[in-house]
C-alpha cells in the first residue's frame, strides 16, 4: 500500500508525474493499493475528494495514456478534519493496511521477513536483465532448484503407460498433481498460490505431454488434452487445502500413491529368487490344479494368498484359465474352484438335440466344433470382464508375470500372450507376440482354451486365428523355463511347480488284433489327441534337461493318477476329480516339502558393504530379508516360525537373532567368513 500526503494541488501533480516514471505491466500479479491523504486547510471542501481524484487521474492518463486503476488494486482519498484525532486515523490506516494483507494472504503473497529478503535481493539482482518484464517471484524462489528440463518426457512416459483414457484422469491426474506438490513445495517453501504454481513452473510442460498422450489410441476413446491439463491443475490446488491444514507435502504424496494401490507393481530387492508356477491343460480335470493349490495354501498356512509366491506363471487350456483367475483377477483357489466348474457346464452345454455322442461329433463335422463359442465367449466375459492382460492390476501389484500360451492353424506353432514386454534373449521354438496391448484377458482365454473338435479357433484381429497350445504342448514348462533364461539370463529359479491334471497309467502290449468300432479311426484319432494331454512326458523332458544342466533343486511335478481319464467335456465327472485331491495322499506326499519350500523364498540375502578379503577368505556381512513387508498380516506367523528354526553358516548352525526394523521389516544379521 502506497500512502501519499498532498498539501495542495501541485503536489497532486508532482504524486502522478512519479507514479507515471514507473514501469507498467498490463498482466501483473499484483497491484498496490493507494491512500492519498489531503492534509491541507483548502482540502476540506464537500467537492475537494472528487477534484483530487480527478486530478490525479488526467495527470496520470495524460502522461501515459493510462488509467490509473493500471497501476493500482484500488484507490482511496482521505480528509483530516479538523476535530478528528491523529489516533483515530492510525486506526483508519491500520484498517486499510490489514485489508491489503489478507488481500496478499490470499493471493500467497504475505510474505515472512526472510523471505522477503530473499526475493527482495533476488528482485534487486535480476533488474538489469528482467528490463520492463515483472519479477516473478514464484521462479525466483525455484533459482537454486530449477524444474526438470526432462518433466515433460517423464510425463509421457508415465501417462503412456495408461490403457484407458479414464484411468488418466482417475488415476494419472492426481498422482501428477501429488507430484508437483512435492516437487515445490518443500520445507520452508512459501505457500505461493497452486494456480499461479501451475502456471508458472508446470503448465506449459504438462499442455505439451498430455497433447502427446492424446494420441495414442486407448480402449475407451480419447481424452481432450485440455481436460487432462485442467484436472492436474484442479486436483492440485484441492492438495493445497490439505497443505494448509498443516498435513506434509511427503505425507500428501504418499497418501495419494497408498490409495491407487492397485496400480502399482510390486518391486522386489534383484538379490530376491524367483518361483515358476506351471499348470497343464485338460479340460473338465482343470478342476484338480486349484484343489491341489489349495491342498499346498492350507499346509503352508500362512494369510498370504499363493499366487502371490509365485513371479511367473504359465498355463495351457483350462490350466490358463485357472492362471487367469488366480493372477489376473486375483481370485483364492476356492474361489477358482467354484467359478471353473460353473464355466465349464456353460462351455460343454450342446444343443439339446445334439446331446447324443454320435451326433456331437457329426456336428463337429459339420460346424467344425461340438460346441459352439458363445456359450464359453459368454462365460468368459462374464469372469474376467473386458479388461486388456496388458493392464492386469493384480498381477502388477504382486509383481508376477503371466504367459498364456496358444496354437496357431496354419503350419501351427506356439505363440505366447503375456502381461510383459518380452525382453531379453531371442525365443526359440515359439514366438512371445508384441503386440498385444489390446488383447483382452478373456480373449487371451479363448484363444488357448479352443480345442480342435471341442471349440471353434479364435480370430483376433490384428494377431491371427488361435487354438488350444495342446495340440503342441499340454504343459507349459518348457516355454517357462525358456522365459525364464530368456528374461533372467544365467539365474535359476528358486521353484518350480508343474501341476498336471490327471495322468493315465502305461497300458502294457497287448497282442490283440483292432476291432472294427473300438478301434476305428475316430476313436484311435481321440485316444491320441487325450494322449496329447499327459503332461508327464515333457515334465520327463525338462527334468531330464535340468539334471544335465546341474540338477534340479526345487523343481516339483504333482499330479493325480486317473485309470479312466474323463473326457475334456464331461462336465458330471468333476466333482469325483476334486475329492481324489483329498484321498490320495501318496501322490501329493511332496507338498510338505514344497510348503517348505515356498516357505523358504519368502527370503533373501543383501549385502550391508562389498565383501572384504580377509587372508584367502572373504569377510561378508550383510541381513537375511523378507520380502513380505511393513505391516503385512502374515509377519506376525513368519516371525514365530523363524524364532524356532536353526540358522546354519558354513555348514555349523548359529544362534539366530531374527528382529525387525523401525518400520516392521524382517532383518537377521549374518557375518561370516568363507571357508569357515
């Protein structure tokens, strides 16, 4: 506020001839108040106040060609009567001087002393080069800590990773805008206003990366970049309010990134292990791997959901299925049990007329499947929605990647539907398919679910017909293990878990001549292609390659013998399937040690320093972790088994010392010396 006291009309004249030296800027972000105090004797005329204000203003219009509102917020000419005391107006000053600062308290320009030292300084240092142009003092405070020259790359980067144009506005949006907030508003920060932040620091990057987000073609239709931009900026000044209120910008962040959980992937210490989870195809007898899972879940009894002890899964026909369920929709094994069997009865539903045998394979003749693709396509939306595999949110919380294999027609080969960019080594023998980001789950499904007689092939545009990967291989090992060397080159995986879906004992030779109808090529063509089921042989495979390899620790095959395999669509035979989980012991006698197992990935081993050499040996120090964290509901049980347990280095078991830091994690420190 600028306070003038005029003793008569030529000093009204000298006050506007100084306010027109100053520089004027049409946009400024503020402007001052003026009180011009008319002290003398003459002034005290009814028509003095009006005369005054009149002269000033033409004085400074004419010396401008400006108004005088240009150059200030509001203007106020003020009498002194005779009778009125000095102290009444102090208090009329004091008054208009704390509307002016409530008027900078609102605009976020009340500032402390320290800071406005500061910016004074800085104000004083940039005159030469700011010329006419105003001080900004919203910049100015980010001198010594410049905005990113690469934000706008960043937030590409970031919003391209978005499938739906909704998910930038509910999700992309407001963890920018969180974003922002703590990029400026650090400790000691002044609380300029967020709009005026906004458009001075971010706009003009935020305008640029939303135009460039714009034109990628998303599930849902486009966004205007100009909604996107506007909403950052709204979510970041609703932020502010809560900055205001005394709540930390760290703390506002973080509460924004904790309530989107479900979109971020859970990242993993690289000292961690990994574990396989492969499951076969079969039909009907899909029903026994959630059974067997569940059977593995209740006897490592912990609160943590098995898919989530898994980093790859793969699965063939129903075994993809079941892979779905539990990693992208993030089903309990019970829960998978339930829905595939209610999804089977509607996929293996034939026309009533056509129920017989006989004429379900005429009309797989006829209309090249036994049953027809709406019933399956149906249930299959109805599971697992119209969600891409590229945008799983489960999967991508828990960290796993998921690879659903499936046959082409022509000259067929196996081709891999993955939640993941295939990085990495070259594949040999299949082919991982790149573009796929508008696949959705349920197709990916279908595609390895369409088995020859039973389903028509799935089409998908862009891709290519598929059918049921079973035809090639029914289970899925090899193309996981061949993932995996693929992706993590030399390591080796913690686990391995195959789980089949019934396997047929080795009928002996018989010397018996064919029979006409029994034998015949309809039934010889059925009983290959049920062979093509047992999964057994190419486990054989793989764990005959990895003994040459150098063995095959923590590779596990579980399965149940059946002496008459059901066939793929007989949908009365499932509920018998699931009890044999429960009766036969003796093929599933490893789970114990598998829960060992699975137990034990629950750990790893990071170093504290670089080992040290020590003579000949090394001197290594570092913890044992878990990769469960914080306040993860299954520490409590984790802790208690681990307090009874013998940890062993060297070979010589060691008193444990199992604590957790401040923040609830899982750290046993190790020293050791090598060759001790």
């Amino acid at each position: 506020m600028f306070c003038f006291y005029s003793y008569g009309l030529s000093d009204l004249a000298k006050i506007g001839r100084w306010i027109a030296t100053w520089s004027h800027e049409e946009h400024v972000g503020w402007k001052p108040s003026l009180v011009v105090v008319l002290a003398d004797k003459c002034s005290q005329g009814p028509n003095a106040l009006s005369i005054a204000e009149g002269l000033l203003a033409t004085t400074v219009e004419t010396l401008t060609s400006l108004p005088l509102s240009s150059y200030f917020f509001d203007t106020t000419f003020l009498q002194i009567p005779e009778t009125e005391s000095p102290n009444d107006f102090r208090i009329d000053l004091h008054h208009r001087a704390s509307t002016v600062r409530q008027r900078r308290r609102d605009a976020g320009l009340c500032f402390s002393v320290e800071h406005f030292n500061a910016l004074f300084e800085r104000a004083f240092e940039s005159a030469a080069t700011l010329k006419n142009q105003p001080f900004d003092p919203i910049r100015s405070a980010r001198q010594d800590l410049p905005v990113s020259a690469e934000l706008t790359d960043h937030l590409v980067n970031f919003m391209n990773q978005m499938p739906l144009a909704r998910d930038l506005l509910s999700f992309a949006s407001p963890v920018i805008a969180s974003s922002l907030l703590l990029d400026h508003y650090v400790p000691d920060m002044h609380p300029f206003k967020p709009t005026k932040v906004f458009e001075r620091l971010y706009q003009d990057a935020c305008t640029c990366a939303c135009k460039r987000t714009a034109k990628i073609a998303r599930e849902d239709g486009h966004l205007l970049p100009s909604a996107l931009v506007n909403a950052i900026r709204d979510k970041l000044a609703a932020l502010f309010d809560r900055l205001g209120k005394g709540e930390a910008a760290v703390s506002i962040h973080r509460s924004i990134l904790a309530a989107h959980s479900d979109y971020w992937p859970s990242i993993k210490s690289n000292t961690t292990g990994h574990s396989i989870l492969c499951i076969d195809g079969g039909g009907v007898r899909g029903i026994l791997p959630p059974a067997i899972l569940a059977q593995i879940q209740n006897r490592l009894d912990l609160p943590i959901p098995i898919q989530e002890l898994f980093t790859l899964a793969y699965g063939v026909s129903a075994g993809a299925l079941i892979v779905l369920a539990l990693f992208i929709n993030g089903w309990s094994v019970e829960r998978c049990s339930v829905e595939f069997e209610q999804l089977a009865k509607i996929a293996f539903s034939p026309p009533s007329v056509l129920s017989l045998p006989c004429l379900s394979w005429a009309r797989s003749i006829l209309f090249d499947s036994m049953y027809s693709e709406h019933g399956i396509e149906g249930a299959l939306r109805e599971a697992f929605g119209d969600g891409t595999l590229t945008e799983s949110c489960h999967a991508k919380r828990i960290g796993a990647k998921v690879g659903i294999p499936a046959a082409t027609i022509r000259r067929p080969c196996l081709n891999l539907f993955t939640n993941y960019n295939a990085m990495g080594e070259e594949r040999s023998g299949y082919l991982v398919l790149r573009e796929t980001e508008h696949v959705k789950v349920w197709e990916a499904g279908r595609s390895s679910s369409a088995a020859p007689v039973y389903f028509p092939p799935k089409y998908l545009p862009g891709l290519g017909t598929f059918q049921d990967a079973g035809t090639l291989a029914n289970n899925p090992i090899i193309v996981a293990l061949s993932e995996f060397a693929a992706i993590y080159g030399n390591e080796k995986p913690d686990l391995v878990l195959n789980i089949g879906t019934g396997t047929s004992p080795d009928m002996p030779l018989q010397d018996q001549k064919p029979r006409f109808v029994r034998d015949s090529w309809p039934v010889r063509l059925k009983r290959g292609y049920m062979a093509l089921m047992q999964g057994k042989k190419t486990w054989n495979d793989a764990e005959s390659l990895s003994k040459r390899l150098g063995g095959k620790n923590g590779q596990y095959r579980l399965d149940i013998p059946l002496a008459q395999p059901p066939s793929l669509d007989d949908t009365t035979s499932m509920a018998t399937l699931a009890s044999l989980v429960h009766h036969d012991s003796v093929s599933l006698g490893a789970i114990p040690e598998i829960a060992h197992h699975m137990f034990a990935t629950l750990f790893y081993f990071e170093l504290d320093s670089l080992p040290t050499l020590s003579g000949s040996n090394f001197s290594i120090s570092g913890h044992i972790c878990c990769v469960r964290k914080g306040q993860d509901r299954a520490l409590p049980k984790i802790l208690q088994r681990l307090r009874k347990a013998t940890l062993y280095v060297n070979g010589k078991p060691t008193r444990s010392l199992i604590d957790t830091d401040t923040h609830g994690n899982i750290r046993q420190t190790v020293d050791l010396t090598t060759g001790r």
